[in-house]
C-alpha cells in the first residue's frame, strides 16, 4: 500500500492532474538537487521532509502530504489572482495607451 494514500494527495491538489504535475515538478527539482550535491551550486531547494524514501516522486509526495508544497494558482483548487493572468492583446494596447487616434484620423499616412 502506498503510502501517503493517493486519497489524501488528491484532497490537497485538488485533481489527479494538478497531483501528477505537482508532484512530477518536484521530483526533477529534488533529482537535480540530489545530482548537484558535489558541486555546490544551492540553486535548488533540498528535500522539506525527513524521508526513508530514495525516490524523488516518492519524497515529492510526502512532501504534498505535509503540506510542503502547493501548486502555483489553480493547482491547489484556489483561484489565480487577477493580477497573475494574462492579458489580450487589446488590453494591453489600452493599458499603454496607444489606442486608435480619437479625431477617426489615420495614424499612418
């Protein structure tokens, strides 16, 4: 039997998608973490529990079970700030204020 159970993972990740992603993201982190230990770069954060586990997506995991990490916007089941969605390319124009000439004009010629 797996443990953390699969059940309890889902209730924190909110999808078996957003778990697979989360989880699959996090073990190449702690993969390449494990693989630059004898370079001592740091530029990756190191496991967040204390696991008997060797693999990555098994550390992963019980890192999601104690609520380690989370998902970035919907992978957790909570909204995306306003701020952190994309924006057309209309609103943009708009934001910049290079909007159409108000006088009807042609602004090319």
């Amino acid at each position: 039997m797996m443990q953390p159970p699969v059940e309890e993972l889902l209730e924190r990740a909110g999808s078996k998608f957003s778990l697979v992603t989360l989880a699959a993201r996090r073990a190449r982190q702690i993969n390449t973490y494990y693989n630059q230990l004898g370079d001592a770069l740091g530029t990756v954060v190191p496991p967040q529990v204390t696991s008997t586990a060797r693999k990555p997506l098994s550390i992963a995991f019980e890192e999601i079970d104690a609520d380690k990490i989370e998902g970035v916007g919907g992978a957790t089941g909570k909204p995306i700030p306003e701020s952190m969605l994309p924006v057309s390319d209309e609103e943009a124009e708009l934001a910049d204020g290079e909007d159409a000439p108000v006088d009807g004009s042609d602004p090319t010629g």
